[in-house]
C-alpha cells in the first residue's frame, strides 16, 4: 500500500516537472509581458494627454506647419483605435515617435516659442513622459525576449503550439530613425 502510494505521488511529482512546470512557467511569462505591456500603454496615454495641449500652444506660432500636426493627430487616432497589446498599437506608437520629431525640430526654429512659460512647462512634461516611455519600452523588450525564446525553444515549444501561446512583437525603431528630421522654411 505504502508503495503504491509512493508510486503514484512519483508519477505525480514527474506529471508536473513533464507538464505543469514548463506550461506554469509560459502562463507567467505570459503574464509577465501582458503587465509590461500595460505599463507602456500607462505612459503612452500620458503622452496622447499631454500632446493635444503641446500642440495647441504651439499652433499660434506657427500656424504653417500644419504637415507635422497632422501626422501627430493621425498617430493619436491610430493609438486609439488599436487594440491594446497589438502589433497595431506599436506602429501607432512608433508613428508617433517620427512625428514628434519632427515636431522637436520645428519648435527649435521659433525661439519666442521655446522662451513660452506654459510651452515650456508642457515640454518638460513631455520629455520626461518619453525618458519613462523609452524604458518601460525597453523592460517591455526584455520581457518579450525572454517569452518569445522559452516559446521559440524545447520544450516549450511543445507546449507553446500545444496550448496556443503566441510570440510577442517588439518595440523597434522606426525606418529612418537613424536620420534627424529636417524641417524647411
């Protein structure tokens, strides 16, 4: 009796470190990059709050560049019409990336701007928005690495296709990221 018994709780013991073990651990790395994900859309959406009033100062000066404001509302509607942890949302937020650097050049070109209290106040907001963007971001990135190689690898790839755990995209940089935008007069 005391054998069997001991049997069983072996099976048991093995069943889990085989099965429960490996699956436990993609449930929680799963979970993981879902959270981090979370946290980057937390200060996504500071910045979408943060940029319409950015924007609305900085029309009065410079009311014929009307381009890169454009490209910024476009990237605001693609952020909110994208479901939450898409591929979509990422473009979203890379598009919004380009276009606020384009901004930051534009605002370089007007002095009068830059010496604005409530501009400059908004700014700070914003690159301080962006320094915590840039590193949930990069924590997002680490995480998603680490879940997307135990899928990728034995065994958890058995278990990965077994029960439908998908990789996680990255953040990365945009196509012509490397090139500081230029704005012309």
């Amino acid at each position: 009796m005391v054998r069997t018994l001991l049997i069983i709780a072996a099976i048991l013991v093995i069943g889990y470190l085989v099965f429960g073990a490996p699956y436990n651990r993609l449930v929680a790395l799963d979970q993981q990059a879902q959270t981090q994900w979370a946290q980057v859309e937390t200060v996504m959406q500071r910045r979408m709050d943060l940029i319409p009033n950015l924007v609305e100062t900085t029309k009065g000066y410079v009311k014929h560049e009307q381009k890169v404001f454009g490209e910024i509302a476009e990237a605001q509607n693609a952020w909110a019409k994208a479901t939450p942890g898409s591929p979509q949302k990422i473009n979203a937020a890379m598009s919004m990336d380009s276009a606020l650097g384009r901004f930051m050049v534009l605002v370089q070109a007007y002095p009068q701007l830059q010496a604005n209290q409530d501009f400059r106040a908004l700014m700070d907001e914003l690159e301080g928005t962006e320094n915590r963007i840039s590193v949930e971001r990069h924590r997002y990135n680490d995480i998603a690495k680490e879940y997307n190689t135990a899928i990728a690898s034995f065994p958890g790839m058995l278990y990965a296709r077994m029960f439908g755990f998908k990789a996680k995209p990255y953040f990365e940089a945009t196509a012509g990221a490397e090139k500081a935008p230029q704005v012309k007069f």
